[in-house]
C-alpha cells in the first residue's frame, strides 16, 4: 500500500524570510491525519533568505537530520559545535537530554533545506553531533546509505532502527529496494520526477509504503534526487 503526501497539500507558512512547508503536523500547522510516520515525526522543506534563520532554541529527545539541497547552513550549539552545512552533507544532532543551538543561511545566497526529525528509540540521550559529506557521484544511479542505527558503511549515527538512504537518477534510471519482513517506508521528492512501484512523485511529494516487500524506483527527469527512510 502507498499513500501519496502531496506537494500542495502540505502545511504551508511564509514568514518572509522563511518559506516553509510541513509534510506533518508542525508549529501552528495542526492536522491530526498527518501527525508523522513510524518513527518520522518531522519533514519541513525550508527556504531561507540570505543571512537570516533560527536564532538560539532548544531541543531534547529527537533525532534530528538536516540535508542540505542548496546555499548553506551555518549551525552553532551549547556542545561546543560550530560547523556550516553544505549540499550533498548530513548532519545529525542528537537533542537527547537537552541541546541548545542556532541556524544561519548563506550570507549571499537562499539556502534550501530538508529538516528532519526522528524519535529516538529512548528518551534521555547524550546529546550528540555527527556530520558527513556523501559526494553526489557517491549517489548518483543507486541508493546511497546516508544515516543509520549502526553507522553501517560510513553513514553518520542515528539512534533509531531507520535506515535513511538519499539518490540521484538519471531520466530512465531504476533502483529497487527490498523491505524486509514487516518494514515500511517514507520517500521524499526532491526534484525531477520519480515512480514508485507505478505511483508518480513530483518534487516535494511524499510516499508511505506499507505492506509491500519491494519498492521499484524509476526516474521520468534527469537529477531526479530522494530520500528513501526504511523504517520499522
């Protein structure tokens, strides 16, 4: 079974400086269909003017994956991290107990980001910071392990049974993904055009698999980029 999420139906704010969408519930977007997915909680797409962002807040117990599409992300936090997030880079923060930071775009440029949030698998973590760079031939017409429990093939940690994997196809180009036993699945459009098991994704359309063992994973554009969550 997949249920198609929608680019235009997501929740939607613009701020100005912030244009923002919510595939789940999020802030002042409430829609008790879409409270999230497994252990997916959060997607917001954002755009971000030059210069601006999210100024010192807090977080705990969420795992939380910012990927990078375009411009840069300077990130500062209360563990003593400064770093600044660019495309084809993921970074992983563990809020666990508590964790204070901040968010800055490009001083120049918009800056386009997934922000991710995943429930740990236990509450009361270390807080914890991880960030990795995945080239983008390192993706390029297969799926590429970006995040997962075990930090398996160089992936960056995540404290959750998920395995986040991020592509880039070709126009024509397939993938194919087994779900083993009862797992399931979130896919995350980026750009271009992607079909799922006969099931067409725009950019910003989301897919929640269930009940399939297979996922087949063809491209109808050229830099047709995804995500893909197996989760449990």
């Amino acid at each position: 079974m997949i249920k198609i999420r929608r680019s235009d139906e997501r929740g939607h704010a613009n701020h100005g400086w912030l244009d923002t969408y919510h595939s789940f519930s999020f802030a002042d977007y409430y829609d008790p269909r879409f409270m999230g997915f497994r252990a997916l909680r959060v997607i917001n797409e954002d755009f971000i003017e030059p210069a601006q962002g999210f100024p010192t807040h807090g977080h705990r117990d969420m795992e939380i994956i910012t990927y990078v599409i375009d411009g840069e992300l300077s990130h500062r936090d209360s563990m003593g991290n400064g770093e600044t997030i660019r495309p084809h880079e993921v970074q992983r923060m563990t809020a666990g107990t508590g964790v204070l930071h901040s968010e800055y775009s490009s001083p120049t440029d918009k800056t386009h980001i997934l922000q991710i949030w995943l429930l740990p698998e236990k509450q009361n973590l270390q807080p914890g910071y991880e960030q990795k760079l995945f080239p983008a031939e390192e993706k390029q017409g297969k799926l590429k392990l970006v995040a997962s429990r075990g930090g398996d093939d160089g992936s960056v940690h995540i404290n959750q049974d998920v395995k986040l994997y991020a592509s880039i196809l070709a126009n024509g180009e397939e993938a194919t993904h087994e779900l083993a036993g009862d797992r399931h699945a979130w896919i995350q459009l980026i750009s271009g055009s992607l079909e799922v098991n006969g099931e067409m994704l725009k950019p910003g359309d989301g897919a929640a698999v269930s009940d399939e063992t297979e996922l087949k994973l063809k491209a109808g554009s050229d830099k047709t980029e995804f995500l893909l969550f197996d989760l449990n």
